[in-house]
C-alpha cells in the first residue's frame, strides 16, 4: 500500500495538537497559570480545560472552559494578563487573606490582571465558563 503524503496541513494541525497537550500540562502542573485543585471528597471535581492555541516569547493565548464547581487552585501570575469572556458566568474569587467573592462576567467583556495577583477561581455557576485568556510575556518599547 503506497504511504499517503503528509500535507503542510497535516504538519500543521500535528504541530498544534502537539503543542496543546505539551501547553496544556505546563499550564497546569509547571507554569503557576491554570491550576487542579484536588477535591476532599470522594468525588473528585471537575478539571479546567486548558488548550494552548498559541505560544511564542512574547505571548501565550489559552482557551480555558471552566465547568460548573470547577476550580483553578490557587496560584500567582506571573505576567499580566488579558481575558476576553465567551460566556456568562459566576465566579468566586479567593483571594489569601480575604473572604472569598463572587464575581458576574458577561459574554463579550475583557478584563485586564495585573503580574503578581494570587488567587483561585472557582466556578460557581451551574453551566460551563470560557474564556480567552492572553498572558503577554514581552512588550516591545
């Protein structure tokens, strides 16, 4: 049976599926973003999911939904960040050292984080969130 040729395509849509599991567990075991917390209870919570959709030394864009009574863990950014929010949703923000607080996102706002902010995202409502999230490492002056 002759070998089917690989199109720049194929090698394309390879590449980024690659580069999405590699993103994805750097973002959520090694890169501080995104992070699993580990339910109690018996019944594990749902997990984020990550897809990394692009990623070079001046940026890395992440598609992120969050399911209903999912959390990201607590974690520190270490670069600022934008975030453009696909869908309606509640969530609670906890933050060391206050109570924690419940915050309503509206499809199609953006919303800026400043490097440095520590925090855990939970999802509090009860359909999937999504968001586009934009870390940006680099700015040229």
């Amino acid at each position: 049976m002759p070998r089917r040729q690989t199109s720049r395509a194929d090698a394309t849509l390879t590449l980024l599926r690659r580069s999405s599991i590699v993103g994805s567990v750097l973002a959520l075991g090694l890169g501080g973003g995104w992070m699993v917390s580990r339910a109690q209870s018996p019944v594990a919570a749902p997990h984020p999911e990550v897809k990394v959709l692009l990623e070079n030394d001046r940026v890395r864009m992440r598609e992120i939904v969050l399911p209903p009574g999912s959390s990201t863990g607590q974690h520190t950014h270490r670069y600022p960040e934008l975030a453009y929010v696909f869908t309606d949703g509640r969530l609670r923000v906890s933050t060391p050292g206050a109570e924690p607080v419940v915050e309503q996102w509206h499809a199609g706002e953006a919303r800026w984080r400043e490097a440095g902010v520590t925090h855990d995202l939970a999802n509090a409502g009860d359909q999937p969130m999504r968001v586009l999230v934009i870390d940006v490492k680099t700015v040229n002056p």
